[in-house]
C-alpha cells in the first residue's frame, strides 16, 4: 500500500481518534470524509503544520505524495519559501481545499505547483475561477464528513452508523416541517426570516426554532428554542414532512447530508446544481430547493399535502445519498487523481 502524508494545520485528533479512523473508519468534520477516504487508499501519516516544518526533506522522502489541507498555513510563508517546500522531491504534492464556501480556491501560483486540487463541494462551472485552463483540470470534488453517521463500519455485523433505525419515508409524521439552528457569528440572518415564515402560517405546524448563539445577535423571543440532543435532532427529522436545509458558510451543509441520510424531505434554500457533488443531484428527484421566502412556504405547504410525491422524493434522496457518501468508491477517485487509473 502506498505511503501518503496529510499536512493539517495543526493535531486535529487524539491517538484514539486516530486508531477508530485507521479501524472503524470514523469520519467526522469539514475534512471527515477526504481524510477517511484518503486512509482507505493509502498508508496515511496525519502531521501538523509545525511537524512537517520540522523536517519537510525527511517527510517527502519517506512519502510517495503529500496532501496539505488549505488550512494548514504554507500558502502563508512566502511564496519563494512555499514553492521551495512544495518542490522538494518528485513526488505529486496535492491541496485539499476545505472550505466550506464554494467560491474559496487556491491561488493559481500554488495550483501550478501541485497535481491536484481536492476541493469541498466546488461550482459547477469551472470559469468561476481564477485558475488556468491546466490547473481548473487538476480539482476534484469532495465532501464534507456527515455527523449523525461518524462511522464507515469496517465490520458489517457492528451494523454501526450505516443508517437510521427507520428512514422518514418509513416513519409516521408528528409534524409539519422542522428547522433548529442557532444565529451567531458566521450564521445568518436566513435561519430567523426562514422560521418566522413557517412560524407565522397558520397552515403549518412547525417544531423547532432559533438557537440564541453570540452577544448581540438577537432572537425575537417567540422564536427561541432550546438545543436538543442528537437523538431527539434525529427523531424530529424523521417524524417530520418537511425539513429545512438552509445556506450556512456555504450552501452545501452538514444538514443536508444529515436529512439525505436519513431518508427525510429536504428542501434546500440552495439550488444544489450548481455544485459539483461527487455524484449528480436532481432537484425534484432527490430535493427540492426555493428560490423566495414566499416559494419555501408554498412549496412547504403542497409537499406536506402530497404524501406520494413527498415520500418518493425522500426515498430518492436517501439513493442519491448512498451513492454520494461512498468511501470506498472515493478512495479510487484520490487514488486515480493523484497516480492515475489503474
């Protein structure tokens, strides 16, 4: 099996971390599911920053190639020490661009110095960055890691985190539509506008609401709530008929999976299409997304009215979902991208 280094910012992870990744295959966070795939497909040394600085000869001679996540600092060295370090041995030097917003990209001077740029959930259309055509041809599309399913059961009889007790095409609704979230600091003003609509029709019988999160971002008082635990979280999903998955520091959320995951109705504030997910997505297949405060509440109303087309668009979308969160099968895509097909 091929040696592979991981540069991230900094030690992520406690050595029983490490050890459920390596055996379980537990995946969790923004770069989850990359790194879970990459140790699928490689031997993989997971390094700080600070690490790698230590002794960047030494690791590039005992890799076969590097992987440094975006985050991890080197694009802020100057660049003739950057280009120094990421040239120090003939072995292909990949990024792993973790951000959640789309629009983020490395810069063109680093992608000529790398094979390929991993990028979370980019655009579909490649034009949207300021890369040469070559260095648009290097991304390859990832994700980010799903919470409520931390393990990728390397042992089948665990039956561990692979899916819900019951999917929500399954399960007898309690409620008409559901959102919680908090408002804060890099979240927005959407969650309260979005909860008050729903709130507010006299129609829809809403659970849930806004988590109050930093000073100074206040919740009108009849729409607070108060956080609930992840079983709860799940079982509201699953007895709901409609589940809100609104834009966060970007448009393609851990909600989404979360609700793919388990076989629940999203409706997304995103029009997933023009992300480039591993594998494609349909709007009105696999989701529906809104363009208007005022669409969401209509489209929120005829779904809940239509028992059939709501649950056959759940039952896709649950599809869509094990075809997208495949680690085995992401592991050859990094394996193909990085030393080509077999």
């Amino acid at each position: 099996m091929r040696h592979v280094t991981y540069v991230e910012a900094k030690e992520t992870h406690s050595p029983l971390h490490d050890f459920a990744r390596r055996t379980l295959g537990y995946s969790a966070g923004q770069a989850g599911f990359f790194k879970h795939a990459l140790s699928r497909a490689f031997s993989v040394d997971f390094v700080s920053m600070e690490a790698f600085l230590r002794a960047p000869e030494r690791i590039f001679a005992r890799s076969e190639a590097i992987v440094f996540s975006s985050k991890c600092g080197i694009r802020k060295l100057d660049f003739a020490e950057a280009k120094r370090l990421l040239t120090l041995g003939p072995i292909p030097v990949c990024f792993l661009v973790q951000q959640a917003q789309p629009k983020v990209m490395i810069e063109d001077r680093f992608a000529d110095l790398c094979s390929v740029i991993f990028k979370r959930e980019p655009f579909s259309d490649l034009g949207v960055y300021d890369l040469s055509e070559a260095n648009r041809r290097k991304i390859v599309p990832t994700i980010l890691a799903n919470p409520l399913s931390p393990l990728f059961n390397r042992m089948p009889w665990l039956k561990i985190g692979r899916r819900p007790p019951r999917f929500g095409f399954e399960t007898q609704k309690r409620h008409d539509a559901f959102f919680i979230g908090r408002v804060g600091k890099n979240r927005y003003d959407n969650r309260i506008e979005a909860w008050a609509r729903l709130a507010r029709s006299p129609d829809i019988r809403p659970v849930g609401g806004i988590i109050p999160g930093d000073p100074g971002f206040d919740v009108p008082a009849e729409f607070v709530a108060e956080p609930i635990g992840s079983k709860s979280y799940r079982d509201h999903i699953l007895t709901s008929r409609i589940n809100l998955a609104l834009d966060g520091i970007g448009p393609f959320t851990f909600r989404h999976l979360e609700l793919f995951w388990c076989g629940a109705f999203c409706l997304s504030e995103t029009d997933l299409g023009q992300i480039w997910l591993r594998e494609p997505i349909v709007a009105d297949r696999d989701y529906v997304w809104f363009d208007t405060w005022d669409d969401m509440v209509d489209k929120a109303r005829f779904y809940i009215a239509h028992d059939a087309e709501r649950e056959r668009i759940a039952r896709n979308g649950r599809e869509f979902y094990d075809r997208l969160y495949d680690p085995d099968a992401h592991a050859r895509e990094i394996e193909a991208a990085i030393f080509g097909a077999p």
